[in-house]
C-alpha cells in the first residue's frame, strides 16, 4: 500500500478509537512565527484534547499530538488550460492528511514535527507523504529574541486567504526551506523583526511551475545558504491593524533574484480586510533572454455572519511584464465561498474542529491569437475539514 494511504488509515483510526473531549492548546493552529511568542505561555491551557489525554500517560505532559483531515471535491469546466475543447471534469480526493507532533522541553524551547500526505486520490494518484515541518524553536526569557531552525514556512509573504485555495502569492513566493530565522520581538505595538538564511532558492523555480519563467538552457546552478529574508511585522492598532513588510534575495544565473512586498490586515467588527503585493525588483534572464519583472497583488474581505459561519471573497491580479499574451498565463482571478463550523452539528469527543468549506473560482488567463488553448476557467469546491 502506498505511504500516502498508510498515514490517512492510520488517521482515521485515531480518530474513531475512544477518547474524552478536552480543549485545545491554543498555539495549535498558530504558525512557527506567531507560536513562539507564546513559549512562555504554553502550560496556560492544561486541559488537552482526548488524543492527549491518551498518550501524556506514556510519553509525559511535555508532548502534544494532533491531526487534521481534509477531504475536497473539485469541478473544473475546462479540465486542460491548453486546450479549450478539453471538456470538465470532477474529482474526489483527499488534499492532507497531517499529523502534527509537539514537544516542550521546557519553557524557552519547543520543538515541532509535521508529517503530511497530500492530494491522495486527486486524479488517480497515489498521492505522496512528505515532511512538512521539522523545527527547534528557542526564546530568551530575559530579552526579546528567538532563534527558529529546521525546514518550516519561511517568513516572506503573508499569504492570508481565508477560503480553501491558497493565495496566488503563496503559490508564487511561498518559500518552505530548511533554514535558520533569526527575530526580534520587543514588546511594543506588536513589532517583530526577523532575519532569514534557508539553503535553497525557490522563487525562480515557483515562477518556471508557474509557467510565468523559463529557464535559460546554459543556466548555472544557485548556490546554497546564499538566500535570505528580512522581515517587519507591526501592530498600530492592537487586534485590528497589522501591517507587514518583506525582501528576499535569492542567487540566480548571472544575478540575484530580489523581490519586496507588504501586507496588512484589518479587523473592525465582523468585517476582516486582507490585502497584499509582491513585486520582482531583479531577475536573472529567462529563456527569452529578459528580466520581465513579474508582481502579484490581492485584496480580500471576510465577513463574519455568525460565530459559526464565515463569508469570503477574493480577487487577485498577475502580472508578467512580458510584452504580448502567452497562452496559459494567469491574468485574474476572482474568488468567493463561505466557511460553516459543524461541532453543534457533529457532537463527537473526538473532535476539536469541523468545518465545511465551499468556494467557487473563475481565473482569466492570457490567449495566443489562434491558440486552442482556453482563456478562462471556472472551479468549483467542497472541503470538509476534520482537526483532532
């Protein structure tokens, strides 16, 4: 049997063995750089879920064990971008099934292991498991500052989406590297400051998957550890205004690859507005021997209707600073959906999370004159979301 089955059966055993319900530890759903501010607050919530409560016994009060289960179904009117005539299709699949290990050693230290399988059934394939977070995270209990290492998300972009797709931005800058970050978190108006050193490039390569960069046939290879991140953080106004700010700088063949971007986030009442934009301040030549400074940009607003029901809706705009349409490259896209969390529906102890999730997408590609390649899209989307 294949590894990606293994560990979704292994899940869903986990999830129908016994247990009492219990709360959550509350940087469970937090990112590397956001769960370590609360190092010092870990033992705050020692009411733990039931999966916990089983394996503390063995292991210690130090170890914490949780798993997610996300189940999609996905239509597509044109199932190949490259041919217009392709005709639909439609899919069932499961996008990730993770299970996520945490260890507190003591209280300036924290270690944090994910271990994924993704897209399992997703187009008649076996899906693939992989490790999708190793890190040590280390804060000073005397100033503010922290040291994270091992392979997680590094901190270049913001990519809040809030809708079962990820943002375009992630899909373009998203860098998930073993490296070391470096920060700074005083405490004043939520400022965190970070420095980034991680081994590999990944930015030219998301844009030549992307299909917006090709490589060069004579192109060199990058070397490793010569990529970096800085990073500011800030909250004027304490949970409602967040802004961000970043730069990367990666090596390239003949120059760095450089890109800058910002972000921010605005909650006021039940209305939450996200908004971010990276640009390409310098770029090796490509295969048409240009620079072609690439940018994408977002805006999105939520609203929260209910406690339990969120509405969400998106548009992101790309651009490839190449003159001419080239089939098959993203030129919009506009997305909407809602968010409903099932616990008052689904009463099981088990059960820390259930949501269920629909999102429709149409995206906007760029069309050669005369190609058989299609100029839009529309996508349909239903996830159901276990966490225990």
């Amino acid at each position: 049997m294949h590894d990606g089955h293994v560990l979704y059966l292994a899940l869903l055993l986990v999830l129908w063995a016994n247990g009492s319900a219990g709360a959550e530890d509350q940087a469970d759903n937090l990112d590397a750089k956001q769960e370590l501010k609360l190092v010092d607050q870990k033992r705050e919530n020692e009411n733990v879920n039931w999966l916990n409560q089983k394996i503390q016994p063995i292991f210690g009060k130090k170890v914490r064990l949780n798993g997610q289960i996300e189940s999609n179904y996905e239509y597509l009117d044109v199932r190949d971008i490259g041919d217009e005539e392709s005709g639909s299709s439609s899919d069932f699949f499961i996008s990730t099934a993770k299970l996520t290990l945490r260890v507190y050693p003591n209280n300036w230290s924290r270690v944090r292991v994910k271990v994924d399988a993704v897209d399992i059934g997703r187009n008649g394939e076996e899906g693939r498991v992989r490790l999708d977070e190793a890190i040590l995270t280390l804060k000073s209990l005397q100033i503010p500052l922290y040291a994270i290492g091992g392979k997680t998300e590094m901190p270049f972009g913001v990519f809040e989406d809030r809708l079962i797709e990820g943002t375009l931005t992630e899909d373009l800058y998203e860098i998930d590297e073993w490296g070391v970050i470096f920060g700074w978190n005083p405490d004043f108006y939520g400022l965190d400051i970070s420095f980034s050193v991680y081994r590999d490039p990944k930015v030219i390569g998301n844009l030549q998957d992307f299909d917006t960069h090709e490589y060069r046939l004579e192109r060199t290879k990058e070397d490793r550890f010569r990529s970096y991140i800085t990073n500011v953080t800030l909250e004027p106004i304490e949970d409602i205004l967040t802004l961000s700010t970043f730069y990367n700088s990666e090596p390239g063949d003949g120059s760095r690859n450089q890109s800058i971007g910002g972000a921010l986030t605005l909650e006021y009442g039940k209305f939450i507005l996200d908004a971010e934009y990276i640009t390409a301040l310098k770029r090796e030549r490509g295969e048409n021997e240009e620079e072609n400074l690439e940018s994408a940009g977002l805006v999105g607003l939520a609203f929260n209707v209910l406690e339990s029901l969120q509405l969400a809706t998106r548009y992101e705009v790309f651009r490839d600073d190449t003159s001419g349409d080239q089939d098959e490259v993203l030129d919009y896209r506009a997305i909407a959906g809602f968010n409903y969390t099932l616990l008052d529906w689904l009463n099981f102890s088990f059960l820390d999370d259930a949501t269920i999730s629909f999102e429709y997408r149409y995206s906007k590609f760029e069309k050669e004159p005369d190609s058989p390649a299609a100029n839009s899209q529309n996508m349909l989307q239903f996830q159901l979301d276990l966490k225990f």
